[in-house]
C-alpha cells in the first residue's frame, strides 16, 4: 500500500497549497470571462462554441499543460534537493511507489483544480438558462469537455514527474518540463512537417505500408494537445470514437496513454540508476 499512501500525501499537500487554490480562481475567471465576450450574439447560447472556439485554444491547450508542468516539476527532485526524499526512502516505499504516487497524488489535485474552476462558471450559466436569460445551456457537454481538459492536465504532470524523476535538481527538472511545454504547444507543427516533408524527399516513406497522409495523421495525434483537440471536438460534435475519423481517436487515446506512461518510467529507470 505504499503507493497509495504516497498519492494521498501528495494529493492534500498539493490540494491544500496556496497555489490551487489562486488555480481554481484563474481557471473561474477566465472561463467567465470566454463566456461572456465569446458567446455568439443571440438568443441561443452554443456551449459547444464556447468550449472549442474559446476555452480550448485559450484556456485548455496553453494554460492547463503549464500548469500540469509547474505541478509535476519538483515532484521528485524538489524532495531530493531539500534531503526529505532519502527520508522517504527509508521508509517501505520503493523508488517507483514515490515517482508513481507522486503522477497519482499531483494529477488528482490537478483534475480537482480544473473541475473546481469549471464549476462556478457552469452555475451561473446554468441559473441564467433556468432563469430564462439565456438558451441550451448543455450541461453534459461542459462536464464532458471538463474531463479532456483534466486528462490533459494530467498527462502534463505526468510529463513533469518524469522529468523530475529523472533529473538531480529542481533547475534541470523545470528546465526540461518547459522545453517539452513549448515543443508540444509552440513546435510541433513547424518540426513535424519538416520532417515529413525531409522524409517524403528521400523516399523513406514510400517503402511503408502506410501513407504519407496517415503519417502526418499520427503525427498530430502524436502530440497529446492535439490528441485532446480531437477527442474532445468529436465529444462536442456527438463523434466520439465513431465516425470515419474513429481510427485517428483510437490512435489519439493510445498517444495519450503513451505519454501518461512512458515519462515516469523513463525517469524511473534514471532514478533507479542514480546514488542518492
């Protein structure tokens, strides 16, 4: 049970910080704010607008990875830094209970923040439409759109824990989270086609069993920003894994999973390695 005893630890720590709780006051007012200056004039107010043409781009896809970097960064190498982690240690926690716990406890109070933040915006929203002030306001669809936003977040700390995981100190950690942040959410696209294009010159995709298309397909859903994009906007459009585009959804999961996965561990096996 070490594992779960971490998470928890983690968890109310990171839940009770001064920092979730300026968090959830972002994530209220900002989502307020899209509500009312990007809602479509009229009587009919589009939740599903507000959520992709609005939150998404502005809120979700740049500031809930950022945070789930600041979240994660210092998960481990913070504790190894302050000498708590040789602490840690010596108790009956093995080094994949502390990096795992930490993935577990930061991206529940991560997940705990986003919802609380879409929560005070949704009821007022929700009062206005029963009030009759505004039209179909789709619950199910907030609330629907909030679980992509938070799995995003949680793929972000993930990340980060990784990075933390795997680096000495809480410099190199933070240093390493960022660049992943502006590689997913400011390069991608440019190096992505890049290659592609350099790749497509040489001829080294016409030996694969797939096309250029279906390679620039993957690559996009590559990057969990835009695994989240595609998801949630077949979610918004009643599309969700369905549709001719259902391949691309499952690809998109399976990113998603890849990248909550794969960090911690690759900063597992460089923490196993290292002489504390």
């Amino acid at each position: 049970m070490s594992l779960p005893a971490i998470a928890e630890k983690d968890f109310q720590d990171t839940v009770r910080s001064r920092g979730m709780l300026i968090l959830v006051a972002l994530f209220s007012l900002l989502v307020a704010v899209f509500a009312y200056v990007f809602a479509p004039p009229g009587e009919q107010f589009a939740t599903e607008f507000l959520l992709s043409a609005a939150v998404g781009p502005f809120l979700v896809t740049t500031l809930v990875p950022l945070v789930g970097v600041v979240v994660g960064y210092n998960a481990v190498s913070g504790e190894r830094e302050s000498g708590s982690l040789k602490l840690l240690l010596s108790l009956p926690h093995s080094r994949a209970d502390v990096v795992f716990g930490k993935v577990v406890g930061r991206g529940a109070a991560l997940s705990l923040a986003v919802f609380s933040g879409f929560l005070l915006p949704a009821l007022v929203l929700l009062a206005l439409s029963q009030l009759g002030y505004i039209e179909a306001f789709n619950v199910g669809s907030y609330l629907g759109y909030t679980v992509f936003a938070a799995v995003l977040g949680v793929v972000f700390v993930a990340i980060a824990v990784g990075c933390s995981a795997a680096a000495t100190t809480q410099r190199q950690a933070l240093i390493g989270g960022v660049a992943i942040y502006v590689l997913f959410v400011m390069l991608w696209g440019a190096i992505t086609g890049q290659f592609l294009g350099a790749a497509a010159d040489a001829g080294l995709i016409n030996p694969l069993p797939v096309s250029q298309q279906q390679v620039s397909v993957f690559l996009q859903v590559a990057n969990p920003i835009t695994g989240v994009e595609l998801l949630s906007n077949a979610f918004l459009s009643g599309q969700l894994l369905s549709g001719e585009a259902v391949n691309q959804q499952i690809s998109a999961v399976s990113m998603l999973v890849f990248w909550t996965i794969a960090p911690p561990l690759a900063g597992l096996w460089k923490f196993d390695t290292d002489d504390l």
